[in-house]
C-alpha cells in the first residue's frame, strides 16, 4: 500500500517538474515587465499570503498578458508600480528575476514519496531480491514458513510428550 501512495505522489509531482526547474532558475525564461494592478491577500493561522495581479509585457514586445499573477509576495510593489518578470510558460503566472524556491517543497514530496516506496517495497525485497529470498524461492519455501522439527521424547522416540513439571500423567 505504501508502493502505491508513494508512486501516486510521484506521479502527481512529475509533470511539474520542468516548470518547477525553469522557476528556479533566474536566467530561463522569457524577461519583461510586470504592471502591478491588484493585490490580493489571504490569511492563514500564523501568516499572510499575498499574490499580485497585473499585465506582464516582454522586453522585445512579443508577448503581452493580461490578468496574469505574480508569483511571490513582490516586495516594494504598489500598484501601478512595475518590477522586473519572466514568463516560463506556466499559464497565468509570471516570476520575478531572483527565482523560485517552489523546487523546496517539490524536492521534499519527492523525497517523501521515495521513502514511502521504499519503505513499501521492503517486504518485496525480503521476499524475492534478497539473498535469502532467492534461496528460499530456490528452495520452494515461502518466506513465512518456518523450519520445525519435532519434538522427541526422553527416550528417543517420536512420540509427544510434555516436560513440564507434574506432566506425566
């Protein structure tokens, strides 16, 4: 079951990884200006988020976007005030020029859903890859059998007996 939960967080968290990649890093994407014109602000317990909506334009003026969000709090902004953008293709949103740090939190659900595969597979493991697995499989034991022997009585028979004391009835 852990194969599984760990397999389906991988699954969701793999199609944005190239998004997440090109976030972080500063220098990818296609550089312009972003227009501040509404801030929009929700409170959670403990903190604060605020995300602005704006106008994005490139640099050479191939691209305009309207109604896009910024992606960060955009310190210093006020609206009508303009700062420095990228577009990395991701729909609706523009990044400023420092980079994300979104790749943490992808990077630690990644991390995270490896040890729920991992932890899931040990019993696989125990049971067929492992050098006493593939000799029990040789063997054609399965891996919850035990090897019993009998017990034998006192005088060498095979008859059962019990060695408690006051048993010998």
């Amino acid at each position: 079951m852990l194969c599984i939960v760990g397999a389906l967080l991988l699954a969701m968290l793999l199609p944005g990884l190239p998004q997440v990649i090109r976030a972080a890093r500063p220098d990818v994407g296609v550089h312009g200006t972003f227009v501040a014109q509404s801030r929009n602000c929700i409170t959670h317990p403990g903190h604060t988020a605020c995300t602005w909506r704006g106008r994005f334009r490139s640099d050479d003026g191939t691209i305009d976007r309207h109604d896009v969000y910024l992606y960060g709090d955009g310190p210093g902004l006020r609206t009508g005030t303009r700062a420095k953008a990228r577009d990395i293709g991701r729909a609706g949103h523009v990044y400023l020029m420092a980079g994300s740090r979104e790749w943490v939190l992808s990077a630690l659900l990644a991390i995270g859903a490896l040890a729920l595969i991992r932890r899931g597979a040990r019993p696989l493991w125990a049971a067929f890859l492992s050098p006493a697995g593939r000799r029990r499989r040789r063997a054609g034991t399965r891996p919850d059998e035990r090897i019993r022997t009998p017990a034998r009585a006192p005088d060498g028979t095979d008859s059962p007996w019990d060695a408690r004391p006051g048993a010998d009835a």
